[in-house]
C-alpha cells in the first residue's frame, strides 16, 4: 500500500504515516510506585509533561537496559497513551535518556 500520492507534480503523504514532532528530549521517566512512561520530556509549573507517551508496562526475560536497547522485542511490552501525561516532579525517581522515536 502507497502512503504516498503525485498531483501535479507535487508528492503528499498519509497524514497518519507522519510522526508528530518531538516537543522536548525523550526520555524514559521512572515514577514513584514503579510506573515507567517514555516521552518527549517539557518542564513546567512544577510539572513534567510527557509529550507521545509511551508506558513500559512489562518486560521478563530482560534486564531494563535491555528493554531500553531493544523496546520491540517479544520480551517487551508497550502502551501508547493518550497525552501529553502529567507527572508532578516529586513523583519522578530518575530518567534515562532513549533515542528520539523510542517506543513509537
């Protein structure tokens, strides 16, 4: 299937086979009480918005640097979120930089 179309000699693309624009660096945010969510990190007001979030929700049979190497693995589980999420700073425990389109 094209994703792809010419009209008058200009070419246009699937608006859903474009990726949204990264709104910050992305980072995997690891939460108070063990929840993990990636996304494209904005500070604000005491806040931290995950912009394309994506939870860690599982991974066995790994170590978490091997869920950060290889996120598509079957060992590894992902939800998409709807977003941005919202996570007050004192709930974060650490972040772990991961590259611009990770878990996407």
């Amino acid at each position: 299937m094209s994703l792809t179309v010419t009209l008058n000699g200009i070419e246009y693309v699937r608006a859903d086979s474009v990726l949204e624009t990264p709104k910050g660096d992305r980072r995997l945010v690891i939460i108070d009480r063990g929840w993990m969510i990636a996304g494209d990190v904005e500070e604000r007001d005491g806040m931290l918005y995950l912009h394309r979030p994506v939870m860690l929700a599982k991974f066995s049979g790994t170590w978490l640097d091997g869920a950060i190497s290889d996120p598509q693995s079957s060992d590894v589980t992902l939800k998409k979120l709807p977003g941005p999420a919202e996570v007050p700073f004192a709930a974060v425990l650490f972040r772990i930089p991961v590259s611009v389109d990770w878990g996407l």
